[in-house]
C-alpha cells in the first residue's frame, strides 16, 4: 500500500525542481499543435509530454551540455535534435511531419504486435480515423473497398443487418465462410442465426460491437499469418484492437453526429389504373371474356376507387444522430480510457430503428517494471426495432404481394384484412430484440528477464438476447386481448491464454524470438421460450399479462444448450538476420468438441520469410526505390464452423417427444458421423511491397493459392433413407488470385491529393464433389448449386433463349441447346456465378490548409446477380403487384419486348408453376458506388483557445451517394437473410424482396478538449 | 532467486497448466435434451416407444396430406383456391423435382421405414424382449414398412397393370436402415415386398392389438393391394376373412365429423386422436375445412352435382356451395369441419364397396348386392328405390363405382381408382376403356409425381416430364 502511495504522491508532486531547462513548441507542417507527443533526453529517462498547445519543458538540466532529444508520435516522423543548453532556459520548435514510411507502422498479428518491416505474411490494417469517416450501422462495413481482397457486402437497409465479408474468396460450403473475428484477444461469438432469419432478418453478432471502440482492425489473409489461429482461420482472421490511453494527461473528447437516411433506390410498382389494365390485359391474353376475376374476389368497384401506393406508406426519411464522449487519462503507472456511446440509427424503413448505448473502460497499470497489467471492460446495449422485411412484409409487401386496389383502411376506418396490408402489422405489431453485451479481460504480463515475458489473458463474452413479438386483439382477430413471444438467447464464451515470449539479440545481425502459448475457450448458449395469450403487451411489460381469465394461456420450454471448446496450443519462431532477413515458423494444434476423439485435433504448420531488399548495397544504387521487401509464405489453416454436435447420432428424448395413442416415442434424429474432422487449407503466398521516392508511392502485390479439401458439407442424402441431410468431408475446393493496391502522394504541399487504391481478382473453383450431384448442396431457395468445375455459389438455371415474336411465349434451352417452349428442371446448367471477378476501391483525399476532403469509390467487376423476386414481379401475372418494367412487353405478333406477354396461365411460361427460375432474371452484378464522401474543416486553433477546446473538426459524410450499373433492379450490392450458413456462403448476390442499402448524408462534429 | 530458477519455475508453472487444461473431458461435450444413439434403446419399453414413434409419423402423413395428394390428381378436387404453386403444381399433374410438398410426403413416407429397418439393429441385443414382444414388433414394423412403400408406389410410379410385366419402375425399397443411394425397384417388385410385408404381419401380428395394427388390419391392406393388382380372388379371400371380424358399418355418415375420443366400429385401422391436442385429421382441417374458412382446396362442380342430384341422399349435407350463382361461385367439402379427429386408414366402408365391386366382377351379385346395399341404405334412408338388385347384372358394377365415389370423395381414393380402372377395366364384365382423370390418360406421366431432386443419383432414374396434357 505504502508504494502506491508513493506513486500518486509522486504523480501529484511531478514538477521541476530545477530551473535550467529546455522549453519548446510542435507543430505540425499546418502549425497545428501537436499533442502527447514524446520528448525524451536520448541515453536518460528525462522526459516530457507535450501539452493542449503543444508545448513541453525539461528541466533539470545541467547548464552548458549538449543534450540529444527524441521526438516521437505516433504518426509522425521521429525527429533526433541537438540542443546545446547554456546559462538561461532554452527555447527550441520542432516541426512534425507525417510518417509516411509504410515499414514502421505497427500490426497486429495473432497473439502479439509487428513493425511491418518485420511482418512475413499478408497483413492489411485499417485505423481508427477511416473508421470514424464512415458513419456505418456495424463496424465491418467501414471495411469495404478499404482493404485489397476483402470483399464486403454490407448488409441491406434494414436496421442492424449483417454483411457478408469474405477474405481472398471462401474456401468453404456448409461450415461457416466468415473470417474470425478476434476482439482484442478473444475471438467473439459470431453466430448469425441465433434468430434464424425471423422477419427475413439474421442476427447481426456484430452490431453491439461500438464503432467508437475501435482504435485499428488487423485483417490477416496468409496462412503465415492465419495459421497462429489454426482451427479457425482458413476464411481470414479479422482482429479487432480497441482504444487505450497511450498519453499521460488527461483529455476529454467528443465526437457526434446527425443525419438522415433514405433508400439507394426504391421500386415502381404499378399503380391501381395500371395494375387493374394489364390483369385485364393478361386475362384476355388468357383467352377469357368479361372481366377478369381480380385477386382476393376484390369487386372492380372497389378497385377502381383503391389506388394506395403501399411503397411510400412502408418507407420514410430516417433521422439518426450518435454521440461519444471519451475520457482519457495516463500517468506513470496508470492509463485509462473511457468511452460511452449513444446513437440512435433510423432505418428507411417505417418503425424500424437500432439504439445503441455503450460503455467501455479499458486500463493499463504498470504496477512495477516486470509487471504489467491490462483490462477491457465493454457494455453495450441494442436495441432493434423491428420490423418485417423482404418476403416476411413491409417493404417486401409494398414489392410484392400489397396490391394498390387493397386499401389500408376500409370505410368504416377498421383496417382491411381482405388482402395483405403492411401498414396494418406495422402499426399494430410490437417486436423488438434486444442485445445486452459484455466483453471483458485482463491479462498480466510479467517480465521474467528482460528478454523473457510470461503473459496471461483471460476473456469473458456475455451476449444475452432476447426477442420479444407482441401480436394485439385487433391483429389477431382473437377473442383474447393479445398474445406474446419471448425468446431469448444466452451465450456465454470464454477464453485464456498462457503465453511465454522470449526475445534474444544473439548479435548485432541476429534476433531471435520465441513465443509458446496454450489457449482454451468454451462457449455456451442457453435459449427459453415462453408464449402466452390475453397479455396487454409484450413480456417486455412485466404487468402486461392478464392471468384472471380463463383466455390466459402461458407455455414455456427450455431449448437444449449448446456447448463448444477449443483446446489450442501454438508456437511461433521468429528470426531477423541484419535487419533484412525474417522468418517466422509457426505451429498450432487444435482440439475441438466438434470431433470424435479418432479426428480430435488438428495440426496447423507455417512458414515464411520475407527479404527487404532495400537493406541490400546493390539495391542503394537504385535511389528511386526507397523500399522493396519481398515475401513468401506456406502453411495449413483449418475450419470447425459447423454445429455442435453432427459427429452424434441422436434419438429423441421420450420426455419431449409427442406421444401416440397416449404412449411416448422415441425416434432417431440425427444420422452420426463419428469420422467427421477437420476442412483444413494449404496456402501459398507471395507478395511484394515497394516504395518509390522516398516512398511517395508505394504499392504491394500479392499472389496467393489456397487448397482446400474435406470440405464441410451438409449433403443432402436420399430421402427415401428416412433422413434429408447429415454432415460430411467432401470435395475440395481452390482459390487462388492476385491482389494489387497502391498509395500515392500525387501533391504534397499545402495542397495535399493522396490516393489509395487497391484491387484484388479471386478465381474460386470448386474441384470436387465427391460422389455426390449438383443438388446435394443448394444455397437455400436461391438456386444455386455445387458444380465441379465452377465456383461456390453457382447460379444453375435453365436458359432462358427469348421471346418468341409470334406467340410472345417465352422461348427457353434446353440441356442441348435446343429452343423449347417447355421449363423443365433438368435443362438446368451453370450459367453464372455469384462471387464477383474483382473487387476494389479507390480513394482520394485532399487537403488544403484547414480543409479536408475524401472520396471513396468501390467497385465490383463481374459476378452475377440473381433477381429471384423478379420472377414474381415481372413474370406470370398473380397477386404479385408488378414493376413499372413490364410496360416493356409483348402484346402483339412482331413485338420486340423485354418481357412476355402477360398471362394469368403459367403454362404460358412452359411450366406448371409460375416461379421458375431461369437466366431471364440473371443480371451482371458490376457496379462502381461512391461509397463515402466527407468534406472536412479543422477548426484554427486560435479561434478555439478562448474556449479551452484543443482541436476542433467539423464534417459532413455522405455515403452511398451514387450508384453506377447497368443492373436494373433496386440496389447491386445485396445481402440478403439466409436460411444457415450454406446459403450465406452460396446464396450472396440473390436478392427476394430484399431492402436496398441505405444512402445516408451525415454532419459530424469531432472536438478534443 | 535466480534468474534461471525463476525461469523453470515459471515454465514448470505454464507447462503442468497446459497439462492440467489439456484433458480429453474439456472436449467432450455432448448434446443434452436428446439421447445418444447408444443409450436411447436399451430396454423392452425403449423398444415399445420407438415403435410407436413409427405409427406417429405415420399418422402424421396420414392426417389428410396423402388424401390430399391424391385428391389433387383427381377429377373431384378444383385448382386450389390459395394458389399454393406447390399444390397448383401437383394438381396441375406436372411436377417437377423442386416441389418441396412432393419432396417432402416422399421423404416423410420413409422415415417410419428407416425406423422400422433401425428396430432389427435392436431385437438380439435388448434384454427383456420376449420372444412374443419381437414377433408382434416384428409384424408390426412389416405392417407399417409395407403401408409406406404401398403409398409410394401409387403416387411416384405408374400404376400395377401399367405394363403387363409391371417391370416399369417403381420405387426403392427400404429393407435395411442405410443411407446408400439405391435405384428403383420395379412395381412389380415393390408390389411383391409390400405383399411380403403383409403376410409377414398377418403371420405374426396378434388378433386384437387395441389401436394398433393387428391381423385384420393387415388382411385389409393386404386386400387393397390386391384389389389394384387386379387380383380379384386373393382380394375376395381376404376380404371375406376381414368382415367376418367385429366389424359394423356406423349409422352416421360423418366418418370425419365427430369428436373421435374413441373408434368407431367402423374402423378396421386408423390412427387416433385423443384430444384436440393429439389431432390427427390437422391437414384435412387445414385444407378441406369450410365452415370457419374459405378452403385452400374445394370441390369441382361435378363431384357436387353427383352428391346432390339426389334430394334424398344424406351425403348433401357433407358438401356445400359458395357464393351461388354468383360469378365467384364455388364447392366445398363439409367432411372435415370439426376441431380434430382421427383419421381412419381403411374402414368397413370402403370393404363394402371393394367386395361389392370384386364380387360384381366375378360374378356374385348377390353379394355385391347385399354390401352395396349396406352403403345404400344409410345414404338413403327411406328410400327403398335407390336400393340395387341383382336385376343389374353388369350394370351393378357401374352402381357400385359410383357410390364408391360418392363415399370416399376427398379421403384420398379417387386417383388410385380411376388408375386401377385404366389398366384393367377394359377386362371388366363392365368393360371401360380410354379412362381419364380430369381429361388426362389414366397412364400420362404427370400422374406419376416427380421424385424430389436429392434422390437423384447416377442409379436413379427419374419419371418421365411433360405432364398429361
């Protein structure tokens, strides 16, 4: 106790005893103070921080004495001055310019921290001030057109939608395709159908992550740099590193934001006049007389006085506003960060919002020179507003099925029922999901010597999350007052690590570093279910239920929990030889619960070694190069991301199995796979990064081959077996492509333009399939299929040819190529692909004086989209509304149009059914997006002292703002609701009523104090 | 301490915390609120439950889904009124392999069959069986085996008769618990395993079994088989055996509209329903039902007019009309208005009208008579005119296929009927020849359902596209 009491009385005492002293100002190149930044005495631990206005002093000094100062920042230049101190104090200014040196930033990597120089694998990092640029409704979408191969589909319109990300392509079908996703040390609870995809939304696992945590995100691609996560990083890893103090002082900052926002795009159906016309039109194209017999046996009375435009009643202006407040603190012994979090995140979507309110406070203490000490502690609370989407309603209905001659209203002011009407669930339907979250840790590190650290981390992920739906009288039509569900979600996921680093300077040439570790984690969900009627509201409303009444009604069950673990143990050997020369060896074993004890644990091995060539004499006569460094990299990296327990063959328990004839039952459930084991990738890489005059441009190439085999998959085996489906290792699957990405300082004077662009072209390939057909996996409804030969994700369609002029039938291929009137499924063929040929994003930012600006454009080349709702939309007329497209049809002989002619009888279509699936609604997925626009102004600081405000920036963020394509339904970058994890890996790019992203313009307020 | 001490202390530290984590019992974590294939049956009882289970999912087939379907293929049901492209599709007889209805009843068709397979795995390992326990489990798995391949075999192939080897292809037959992929057995071999199947269980199973199935439920489903085989003798022979049992034909004709705590004596095997929560009449309810709804599937006129030309006929009462006269006119059936039931497999009623209709075709009119006069006779009561004589002659047959489709219209018979009349009515002593259903052929392809897409495999053949029209 006595010496933590020293510390703070020697914190609070911390003033110079001496008067002779030096004194000085930073700035940076704009004379902008620069704040925190580090000076230190070289060969002393005299030091100072510099202050809100950028100054410092060092006092103590001896008069007379030439002393070396160091000057650092992160981000800057480190600058090494002489000052020659005399009988007065001493007054120097130091101007700070930007670091630009792409080989000094610091990554992460698993389990620890690199200088890029050192770094062997594919490494890509994002920081916090791109993060914050881009107000996104979850964190990863900030990721999209930032990083060379990491394609991100950000989720749709919908409040807290989840996007698809996908690194290098994806190596997988059945077991789950999205990276690891590792927040400052434990990889997180990422389930995405905890909720299925109730109200055709999937659970976002990522949304109650705060954006204004995040200090950098660390996306690792290589198996040099995946394999230190073996099981678990064959689809990338993503690590996630949240803020901390790293300045002594304290400060306070603010930053927020208001905005609205509206859809990229938003359908035109046909109005009543319309929609009542060419029903007609297809009924007598039908052959029928008189008029046609409408949907819903509405009168024609009725439908010519009903013209409700069920579009603009579903959607609107959403408001969205977010504010932070940081605090953070540091002194010798203690830095401390706190932040809290509240926004408010209107959809476009009338009644639905995401609230956000978080908190986190993470804390390093130095307790002693070997021993160290770290905490996270995060709370974050969201809360969803739901409403129906896609094929469960709204603004899926006003698409589909919500006709114009339906009103909302009937005369007598009740709701009409007499037909599908949004407007009525969404004004009466209550629903809700709420996400309370927990993430928390600490970890030790203890200095054993000064080349050997012991480090221990424990980590704690609480996710609890309950739905709650509340259904009135009114919407029911029931003869109680209301009925409401609950279902609620607990999980519980931890981890520890034990890890010994041991860094030795064999020499001035050779280093050498060790790092053994052990890692567990366990996770647990536990579920409930309760129901019950006559309640007045939700279970949300604790005095809601109305028991004393024979229309109460409650059931409740508990779901089976669900458990896994992982036992890792890992390695990792590095070496630097001169400062040019690195090698990294690593090596993970895996245990997983998900495995028999026969195919338990899986071994993970890597290496690489990287060369920076510009340490080398002949390269120093090359001056225009001021960094080459060359990389190669292979290792094996594996995947457990299936259910927990498909190696079990199981019976149903009598205890909760329906009974017959009063008896109970007992069934078997599922089929088991006691082999089950391992979908594990070999991966090459090699890359190269290079810096051109003085690394004023500097650019990075990389090529990589991905192998992977006893690929996880869900087959669906014969029915006439008893069973649909059982998990198995089959196949393989390749990916191998080229990402190119590069950095340009085009002005760098008080007018600055960078641009940073990258590119990436990924060939996916499935290679085999085992014994099995293309239809033993499918992606859901979507249509798509494994087919060996093609990649992931194939859209297998029958052709569609044209239309034929003289009947205005539409003319389709067959398995031979031969034109046929008829559909027919076997005809089907691989006709497209969901994952695009390429991806990138471009962006320019300007500077001049106090202004800034940024733009960025992402770009999707090739790949397909299939626009599954069109069939219905633009198709065989139903009691689907249509698009204003089918003005662009067939009506007479000769007609050349874009659609059939219309028709009430599917046989028109050559097929039974009016939903087939065909090329007719197989689009080009290109598109390039101005994805964020933000125009900046920095406050001068003069204007702000007066105010005791440190720096000050205002800003206005546009995002989504324009669309090119040549795609002609709503919105080109489309992530849907998925039934599992085969379609999400299969069944991106398919749109079925789904939402269209959302066009956001945002004011943003940036102050420090 | 020194260093180096310190340094084998703390690895010493770090390595026995790995050992310690590093146990196999960390991993090994099972599913709960399930049993393990290996514990779930290991006793006589555990036995009885898993048996069970195969009448349960049965009678979860048997609840109006297979009615259905063949009520969809038939000439008395009219496009369904929800347009469910599904049942659109199987009513339009063209179905092809993504419709998840027909893929789903094919599936569901062979689950209790994989249970009765997985039972064999059992019968030598469980202590406690008694030799009289595994002949009756026995003969009751073959029962329902021989029930599930039966139903299979009328929907997905072409019928018996269809070929006059009948070695078109039928379906696969599941004689052991596996999930290989096998080919298509021919009818005629499906037919020769059900009718295997049968005989087992009429070998075996007791002569009463309360609701389960016993020896007279087997010989009815046994003459049934027949009766499509166009094996008239075989059929008579135990059709005789089955309605000398306890046996009597109810006075109501609301077979499906009582509350059905019980059987009723008609019965000679259904599936019960015990309460409202133990419905096993839920998708007749749900399709047919039109007192609370507008029905998914309704009557085509035709069916209705037969019903109702007779003023004097009760069986009116079981069907109805919509909205008459007007230009949304439309019929529905009344059989299944009521909360739940149960539904009945094969009752005396529909013995009646088979051995009328044997008997008619081998002559034997009295008999034919005498049964078809028990149907008569509750249909019309009071009225002795409609009553058949033996006066008929081959004219009675006609009577007789009539009352047949007077009876069972929406119970799932029609179909069947009509294709047994296809192939074999032309050697009728009432000879019928270029029978169609709902101006299709008796034989076109779109009778027989497409197989669902997962079953296909190189071995796999699939039936014939192009529908029947």
């Amino acid at each position: 106790m006595k010496r933590y009491l020293l510390l703070i009385f020697t914190l609070l005492c911390s003033t110079s005893m001496y008067a002779q002293s030096i004194r000085g100002k930073i700035t940076d190149p704009t004379k902008e103070p620069v704040i925190g930044a580090g000076v230190v005495i070289e060969g002393t631990n005299i030091a100072a921080v510099t202050d809100a206005l950028g100054n410092f002093s060092i006092g103590k000094l001896q008069p007379n004495t030439k002393y070396k100062l160091k000057v650092s920042m992160l981000g800057f230049q480190t600058i090494y001055r002489e000052v020659q101190t005399n009988s007065t104090d001493v007054s120097v200014s130091f101007t700070m310019r930007e670091d630009t040196k792409q080989l000094e930033d610091v990554v992460v990597v698993g389990y620890g921290t690199k200088v890029k120089r050192e770094v062997t694998g594919a490494i890509s990092k994002i920081s916090a001030k791109e993060l914050n640029d881009l107000p996104v409704p979850s964190f990863e979408s900030a990721l999209q057109a930032k990083l060379p191969g990491v394609q991100v589909t950000t989720g749709s319109g919908a409040a807290g939608s989840a996007s698809v990300i996908r690194i290098r392509g994806i190596s997988s079908i059945s077991a789950g395709g999205d990276p690891l996703y590792v927040i400052d040390g434990i990889p997180i609870t990422q389930d995405y159908f905890l909720n299925g995809n109730a109200g055709a939304l999937n659970n976002n696992p990522l949304s109650s992550i705060n954006p204004d945590d995040i200090e950098s995100i660390d996306v690792l691609k290589d198996a040099a740099a995946t394999a230190i996560y073996g099981s678990r990083g064959a689809n990338g890893v993503i690590i996630v590193t949240t803020k901390r103090a790293n300045k002594n002082g304290t400060s306070f900052s603010y930053n927020g934001s208001i905005g609205v926002a509206t859809a990229t795009a938003l359908p035109n159906m046909l109005n009543s006049e319309q929609y009542l016309q060419l029903y007609q039109e297809a009924h007598e194209n039908d052959g029928g007389v008189g008029l046609a017999r409408l949907p819903n046996n509405i009168s024609w009375d009725d439908a010519r006085k009903t013209n409700t435009d069920w579009v603009d009643l579903t959607t609107q202006t959403g408001i969205k506003h977010r504010h932070n407040v940081s605090m953070t603190y540091g002194n010798k012994y203690v830095s401390l960060l706190a932040n809290m979090s509240y926004g408010k995140d209107e959809s476009y979507l009338v009644g639905n919002r995401f609230d956000q309110t978080a908190f986190r406070i993470n804390g390093d203490y130095r307790i002693s020179k070997k021993l160290k000490m770290t905490s996270t502690s995060s709370y974050s609370n969201g809360l969803n507003k739901r409403v129906n989407t896609a094929w469960a309603g709204g603004l899926g209905s006003a698409m589909s099925t919500a006709l114009p001659i339906f009103p909302v209203y009937n005369p007598d002011g009740t709701y009409f029922t007499g037909g599908d009407n949004p407007v009525r669930i969404q004004e009466l339907k209550k629903w809700q999901t709420v996400e309370n979250r927990f993430l928390n840790g600490i970890g030790v590190d203890y200095n054993l010597t000064d080349e050997l650290v012991l480090s221990a981390k424990g980590n704690y992920d609480y996710m609890n999350l309950v739905d709650d739906q509340y259904d009135p009288q009114l919407l029911l039509n029931s003869t109680h007052i209301g009925s409401a569900t609950r279902n609620s979600r607990i999980t519980k996921n931890y981890n520890y690590n034990l890890q010994l680093n041991y860094t030795y300077k064999i020499n001035a040439s050779n280093k050498l570093s060790v790092m053994v570790g052990h890692e567990y984690q366990n996770s647990l969900t536990e579920g409930k279910f309760k129901t019950a009627t006559n309640m007045g509201n939700g279970f949300y409303d604790g005095e809601a239920k109305v028991e004393d009444s024979a229309l109460y009604t409650y059931f409740s069950s508990e779901n089976s929990p669900e458990q896994w673990a992982f036992v890792g143990y890992y390695t990792r050997l590095s070496y630097g030889y001169n400062n040019k020369i690195f090698m990294d060896a690593t090596f993970r074993t895996d245990g997983s619960s998900r495995f028999g004890a026969n195919n338990r644990y899986g071994y993970f091995p890597a290496a690489a070694i990287s060369w920076l060539l510009t340490e080398e004499e002949f390269m120093k006569k090359i001056p225009v190069i001021s960094t080459a460094k060359a990389r190669v990299s292979y290792g094996k990296s594996g995947n457990a991301n299936i259910p927990n327990y498909e190696r079990f063959g199981t019976y149903a328990n009598p205890n909760s199995t329906p009974n017959y004839n009063g008896t109970g039952t007992t069934f078997p459930t599922r089929l088991d796979n006691p082999n089950l084991r391992w979908e594990t990738s070999w991966t090459f890489n090699t890359g190269i990064d290079v810096g051109l005059w003085s690394d004023r441009v500097t650019f990075t190439l990389e090529y990589y081959d991905r192998r992977t085999s006893d690929v996880l998959m869900q087959l669906a085996v014969p029915p006439s077996s008893g069973f649909s489906s059982y998990w198995d290792n089959v196949g393989s699957i390749t990916n191998n492509g080229v990402e190119f990405s590069f950095v340009t300082r085009n002005i760098d004077r008080e007018f600055k333009w960078t641009t940073n662009f990258n590119i990436a072209r990924n060939l996916n390939e499935i290679t085999s399939i085992g014994k099995y057909s293309e239809d033993a996996v499918s992606g859901g409804t979507n249509d798509t299929r494994v087919v060996v030969g093609q990649p992931v994700g194939t859209n297998f369609l029958v052709r569609y040819s044209h239309i034929d002029a003289a009947t205005g039938r539409p003319v389709y291929l067959d398995i031979n190529g031969v034109e046929t009137f008829n559909w027919d499924p076997k005809d089907r063929v691989a006709v497209g692909a969901v994952l695009p040929d390429a991806i990138g994003g471009i962006t320019n930012t300007f500077s001049y004086k106090n202004w800034d600006m940024s733009v960025l454009f992402n770009f999707v080349l090739g790949g397909d989209i299939y626009e599954s709702s069109a069939k219905r939309q633009l198709g065989v007329v139903t009691n689907w509304n249509m698009r204003t497209d089918i003005f662009d049809r067939w009506q007479q002989p000769g007609d050349n149009a874009a659609f059939p002619r219309l028709t009430l009888e599917t046989a028109t279509y050559g097929s039974p059914t009016p939903w087939i699936n065909t090329t007719m609604w197989l689009h080009d997925g290109t598109f390039a997006r101005l994805r964020n626009l933000t125009i900046g102004y920095r406050i001068p600081k003069a204007k702000l002292q007066k105010l005791k405000i440190e720096s000050a920036r205002i800003s206005f963020i546009g995002t989504n703002l324009l669309t090119f394509t040549k795609y002609t339904g709503l919105d080109p970058e489309i992530a849907r609701d998925f039934e599992n994890s085969t379609d999400r890996n299969m069944s991106s790019n398919i749109t079925y009523l789904t939402p269209p992203q959302q066009k956001s313009y945002n004011l943003q307020v940036n102050i420090t104090f | 301490m020194n260093t180096y001490k310190k340094i084998f202390y703390i690895s010493s530290l770090l390595i026995g915390s790995i050992g310690l984590s590093s146990c196999e019992k960390m991993l090994e974590i099972k599913p709960e609120g399930v049993l393990l294939a290996d514990e779930a049956v290991t006793t006589p009882e555990d036995m009885q439950k898993l048996l069970n289970s195969c009448y349960d999912a049965l009678a979860n087939q048997y609840n109006g889904t297979v009615q259905l379907f063949g009520d969809l293929l038939s000439d008395d049901i009219e496009k369904p009124f929800d347009g469910n492209e599904f049942r659109t599709e199987i009513w339009s007889r063209n179905t092809n392999f993504f419709n998840s209805d027909v893929g789903g009843l094919y599936g569901r068709l062979y689950i209790p069959v994989y249970r009765v397979n997985s039972m064999d795995g059992f019968y030598d390992k469980i202590a406690g069986l008694t030799e009289a326990d595994i002949k009756r489990m026995k003969a009751e798995g073959r029962f329902i085996r021989a029930i599930c391949h039966y139903e299979a075999v009328k929907l997905w192939a072409q019928p018996y008769g269809y070929t006059s080897d009948n070695s078109h292809p039928g379906v696969p037959i599941r004689d052991k618990a596996s999930q290989e992929p096998i080919q298509r057995s021919s009818v005629a071999a499906v037919y020769d395993f059900v009718i295997a199947d049968l005989q087992y269980a009429i070998a075996n199973l007791p002569s009463t079994n309360g609701n389960y199935a016993d020896v007279n439920a087997a010989k009815a489903v046994l003459a049934d088989v027949y009766f499509n085989m166009n094996k008239l003798a075989e059929c008579r022979t135990l059709l005789d055996e089955v309605m000398a049992g306890p046996y009597t034909l109810s006075d109501s004709i609301d077979r499906f509209n009582q509350n059905l705590t019980g059987i009723s004596n008609e019965f000679v095997f259904s599936f019960i329903s015990n309460n409202a929560n133990d419905n096993r009449g839920g998708q007749f309810i749900d399709r047919y039902r039109s007192d609370t709804k507008v029905p998914d599937v309704g009557l085509r006129k035709e069916i209705y007019d037969l019903i109702t030309s007779d003023t004097t006929d009760i069986r009116a009462r079981l069907v109805g009309v919509v909205n008459e006269g007007q230009a949304n006119e439309f019929f529905v059936s009344k059989k299944f208005n009521n909360d739940y039931f149960g539904s009945a497999y094969i009752t005396l009623t529909k013995l009646l009208l088979m051995r009328a209709e044997v008997a008619a075709e081998t002559g034997d009119l009295s008999t034919a008579v005498t049964d078809i006069n028990k149907i008569i006779k509750r249909a019309y009561p009071g009225n002795t005119a409609k009553e058949a004589t033996t006066a008929l002659g081959a004219d009675l047959l006609v009577l007789i296929r009539e009352e047949r489709r007077k009876e069972l219209f929406c119970e799932g018979d029609r179909t069947y009927y009509m294709k047994r009349l296809g192939a074999f009515g032309s050697s009728s002593v009432k000879p019928v020849t270029g029978v169609t259903i709902r101006s299709a052929p008796w034989n076109c392809p779109g009778l027989a359902l497409q197989f669902p897409s997962t079953e296909v495999t190189s071995v796999f053949i699939l039936n014939e596209t192009g529908g029947c029209n």
